[in-house]
C-alpha cells in the first residue's frame, strides 16, 4: 500500500488552478484559429478578440476570465493508494490557499443568504481506479454564464432518438448569447438524474478534436454539432457560421423505466487541466 505525499497534493493543486485559470487548451484555441479563418464581419473580429485575450492571459498570468468559477475537482484513486483522514477536507482547503494565492475572484456565496461565508468551498469527488499506484486529479472551472444554461430531462423510454435532439439543438438556441458561444457541449444520457449530469460535466474533458470510439455515439456528435451550428447563433451571438466547437457524448446504463438526459454547456473559455501523481 503506497502513502501519499500531502505537501505534494497541496503543489499539484496548485498548478491545476493556475493551468486551468491561465491561459486557454491548446486545443481549444486551435479550434478558435480554425473558425477565424471561416468566419467574417463583426463575428470574425470577436473570434480575433477572444485569441487575443488568451495570448494575454497566458503571457501575462491573468485570469482567462472575470469569472473564476467553482472549482470541480474529480479525484481518480488508484486501489493500492491509501489517502489520509480528512483528505475531502484537505483538498478543499489546498483550493481554497491556491484560488487566494493566486488572487482569482472569489465568487461564492450561501445559497439561501447570498453572502460569502468564508471563502467557501469548491467540489470535489472521488472514484475509485484500476491503475493501482497513481492518483489522476482532473480540474474543471465551471463559470456560471454557461453553468445557469445546463438542463435535465427525464425522457420517458420509448422517446425517440430526433425527439432528444430536438430537445438538445433547443436548450442551445435558448442559451443563446448570454452563455458565450462559441460553445463546447456535453452530453450525458443514462443512469440516474446525478449520473447523466457528471456525464456531461466529464465530457469536458475530451480533447475537442477526439471522435467517441463507439461509432454510432460519434456520428450522434457529428450530426448534433451540424444542427446546432445552422442555429447560426455565432461567436457571443452575433451572427456566424459557428455556434458550437463541439459536441461531446457519454452514455451509461438506465433504469427500463426512464431515461435521463442532461446537457451542460461551457462557454468558449473552457478550462480544465489534469495531473497524475504517481506513487
């Protein structure tokens, strides 16, 4: 059984706020490239903005944006990993030092009074991993622009395959330009209501280039990322050939008697990083 190095936990996460918060995925701003070159007009100017603010954000170390989210992070251990007392807590903690170290807007409030109580904590949740030495800690900054935007349904099961795009193209046309597009969307189909919503949070993590290796789930993303760009909503809703980079899909298992899908949208900026600790 393998212990882990607390002060080392506390630096990764550290890192994982800052490579998260500074700075935009490379593949992301490679997609931005892409669609500066189809698109024109104002819409083109935008997407030329928004290359710009993450060239500056990296260069500099600012904030990719104003609003620095909730941090969600999802912690992969490894079975042969034996995690402290209190770990939870300590990893709360370990965001919190490193979201005030690094001077990012403090954004969280009670729910029910709507003052700050403290700092306030951001997410965090485990699973269990077959790589049996290693911890994966995988972060994901969650603005609520696009957060407020996400919807669940529970589709009764005989629902029909076009009846759930059309339910998914309209949650995206009512998201409109208040959520920022262009968007990455994900999708989560199966499982109970709180399986499908992590589903779609987790396919955030996709590489924006990547195909799902099951190929009718893949030409789902295909079509879905066709018909939601004929919305013709545009870079922050101007207008424009790309309303969406992409469209991801996970599904799992459900009851025979329903069918829960949830779709959560980011924005443009879409901030995530991950590192393995290994033992």
């Amino acid at each position: 059984m393998k212990r882990i190095d607390l002060n080392k936990i506390k630096e990764i996460i550290l890192n994982l706020v800052k490579k998260a918060n500074f700075g935009l995925r490379s593949d992301v701003l490679s997609k931005l490239k892409e669609i500066y070159n189809v698109e024109r007009g104002l819409s083109k100017k935008f997407v030329g903005l928004l290359i710009e603010n993450a060239r500056i954000s990296s260069r500099k170390q600012f904030p990719l944006c104003q609003d620095t989210g909730i941090p969600i992070l999802f912690v992969d251990i490894g079975e042969d990993v034996v995690v402290p007392h209190r770990f939870k807590s300590f990893l709360l903690k370990s965001l919190e030092s490193s979201y005030q170290q690094l001077y990012l807007r403090n954004s969280i409030v009670s729910p029910l009074i709507r003052r700050n109580p403290g700092w306030g904590p951001g997410e965090v949740y485990f699973d269990i991993s077959s790589n049996k030495r290693r911890i994966k800690f995988s972060l994901l900054v969650k603005g609520f622009g696009s957060e407020n935007k996400t919807v669940l349904k529970m589709f009764n099961p005989t629902v029909s395959w076009s009846q759930i795009e059309e339910f998914i193209v309209s949650c995206v046309k009512t998201a409109g330009p208040d959520a920022c597009p262009p968007f990455i969307i994900g999708i989560g189909i199966g499982g109970t209501s709180e399986k499908a919503c992590m589903l779609a949070k987790k396919t955030l993590f996709r590489n924006i280039y990547d195909s799902h290796p099951d190929k009718k789930i893949a030409s789902l993303e295909k079509k879905l990322l066709e018909k939601i760009n004929r919305l013709n909503l545009g870079v922050m809703g101007l207008g424009g050939k790309v309303t969406a980079l992409g469209v991801k899909i996970e599904i799992y298992p459900t009851h025979i008697a329903g069918l829960p899908v949830c779709v959560n949208i980011n924005c443009h900026a879409l901030r995530t990083s991950s590192i393995v600790y290994k033992l």
